[in-house]
C-alpha cells in the first residue's frame, strides 16, 4: 500500500492518471526559428465534432503541440438546437482552458460549400459572426477584411480528385488564398504542393479531426503545420505563415518549399566521419528519414544513430520529403554538421 495516497478511507491510485502527461516532441529550429508544431484544422460540438472546445486542448497538449485553430463550421451545426452560444463560443470556452495549459489558441471559422469552391479555414479571425454570408465569397472576402489567414482545406476531398478550378485561380489571383492544405485526416496530395510553390502559397497540414483523436493515428503523430516562428504567440505564427516558413508533416512524410525543408534536415541530421570510408549518421529529431544513397536505401530513425559507406557523389536523396509533387529533396552530405 505504500503507492497508494490515502484520503480518509480511500486510496487514490494517482499514478494511472494520464490526462496531464504531455508526449513531447523533439524537433530542433534552425537560424533563429524555433519549430511550433501546430494543428490548424479542428471542429467540436459546435460544428459537427464530437468533442467539448476544452477538451480540443488537453488532446492538443497531451499530444505535444503548441498551438491549434478551432475551426468548426459556419454553415454546419448539427447540435445547434441544444448548445447556447454565437460562432465565436466554441472559442472562447478553449481560450479559457489553453491559457491555463500555455497552449496557444487561434480564433477560426471554416467556410463550406461543395466542390468546384469547397471548404477554407479562416484563420486569426476578429468575429466569426460578420462572417455567416449566405454567397461564400462574401463570406471570404469578410474574413479578409478582419485580416483572416485563408486556407484552401483538402483540395482532393470529397471524390479523390485535386482539381484546381476556375474560381481556385481567381481566388488565388486576387490574394484571398494564403495557404493549401496538402496533408489532411488520412490524406496526402503532392500535387496541392505543387501548386504551393508555383502560386507562392504556403505549405499547410491539419487533422481535421471531428471525433476524439486518442488513438486514431495508432501512436503516431496527427498531421500537423510545423512551423518556423521567431517567438511563441499567436503573432509569430501569423508572421511565419505569411512568409511561407512551414513543413507539412505526417506519418513520416514532409512537405515544404526547398530552402524551408533543406535547412530543417541541416538541423536534424549530423554526421561523423570514421575511418573506414564510412560515415556514422545522427537523427537528433524525432521524425525519421528515408535515405536513398546512390543504389542504397538507409532508414534514418528518430533518435538513433547509423553506419552507412560514403557515397561517391556525396549525394543523398531524402524520400520522404517532398518538395514537388513528383520531386524529392537532394542533399550534399557535405552540408551537414560534423558530430
């Protein structure tokens, strides 16, 4: 019994609480950036999730990010008839329970209609109410005068197809579009980064989570934003998604403009020459590498350590970082820190 915390006749068996362990995630910056790993893709009750504004928050600290947009519908609330509260409630109730947990919390709404437009979050919004519109574009163009940050959600969602439209080109031609989302739930679209970097848009990835997330990524991390901010606020990240310094990142695949995703692999990966024409490599991160060495394929894993020959053209190609749609990431063994 000497585990055991007495209360009168009760014994609290304190140590089976999980609900404040946090899973850390080690994911170093470079320069002056710091790395906020961030989820800008969330609905709860007041939409149509499943979960409370609050509990959004444990699930997001417990799971290690620093930051998430609460994102429920405008057009869409299916328990509208049994909650209180304007557009902006859902919010509010998570501002309350992130500043307790240090978490940062943005104010978003997702504006949605079927294809050719489909669904956009709006980020850093003042009043998710002025933005309830019966046209969309309206809707949208409101967002933009509160200084919203536009993200075009799951372009290939619904029928599997990434489809850029007329109204996609115009939208992107007129600056209402700031970001493409090209991870999402259980999806990947390389082609959506493609776009990216030919319209200078910048690189997103969101859960879109609607249930509880425990578990639905089998222990893996949840598709997330990494972001490269200069501070912790909410101002930071506003700043670095507007100069485009993001990775999109699940299930071990990355995403990101060229100079983003090289300087980030700089800082994740070190390397050791030893005396037998090999080189000792070293993930210092916690996301892992796909390494193609001339006709040689390595896994680089997540804190560890390995042996692998120097290549004759000192060339690496990282297959699990995209940086086009059919392009990976090219490296110099040469660029790396020596251990």
């Amino acid at each position: 019994m000497n585990n055991l915390h007495k209360k009168k006749d009760v014994y609290e068996l304190t140590r089976l609480n999980n609900l404040f362990t946090r899973n850390e995630i080690n994911i170093p910056g470079f320069d002056d950036y710091r790395v906020l790993k961030c989820d800008f893709h969330t609905h709860t009750v007041f939409s149509d999730g499943l979960v409370w504004p609050d509990g959004r928050i444990y699930e997001a600290w417990q799971d290690g990010l620093d930051a998430i947009a609460i994102t429920d519908h405008i057009e869409h609330r299916i328990n509208q008839d049994l909650l209180n509260g304007d557009l902006n409630q859902s919010y509010k109730i998570a501002k309350t329970a992130a500043d307790d947990m240090e978490l940062i919390v943005i104010p978003g709404v997702e504006i949605t209609r079927d294809k050719p437009l489909g669904h956009f979050n709006a980020l850093f919004i003042q009043d998710a109410n002025l933005i309830e519109k019966e046209d969309p574009l309206d809707s949208l163009a409101e967002a933009k005068k509160q200084g919203a940050f536009i993200v075009w959600n799951h372009p290939g969602w619904p029928d599997n197809n990434v489809t850029l439209y007329p109204i996609h080109e115009q939208l992107i031609t007129k600056g209402i579009i700031n970001g493409i989302e090209v991870m999402n739930y259980k999806d990947f679209y390389p082609k959506a980064i493609h776009w990216c970097v030919s319209f200078k848009k910048t690189i997103m990835a969101g859960s879109d989570v609607h249930c509880t997330i425990s578990g639905m990524y089998r222990n893996r991390f949840r598709p997330m934003t990494l972001v490269f901010a200069r501070e912790k606020s909410e101002a930071g990240i506003h700043e670095a998604l507007l100069a485009r310094r993001t990775i999109a990142l699940f299930d071990g695949y990355m995403a990101g403009e060229i100079q983003i995703l090289s300087q980030f692999v700089k800082s994740c990966i070190k390397i050791k020459y030893m005396k037998n024409s090999c080189i000792a490599v070293t993930n210092v991160s916690d996301i892992p590498f796909h390494i193609f060495n001339e006709d040689d394929s390595y896994m680089l894993p997540e804190r560890k350590t390995i042996m692998m020959r120097i290549p004759a053209n000192h060339l690496w190609t990282l297959e699990n970082c995209f940086v086009k749609e059919d392009s990976k990431l090219s490296i110099s063994i040469n660029e790396l820190r020596l251990e």
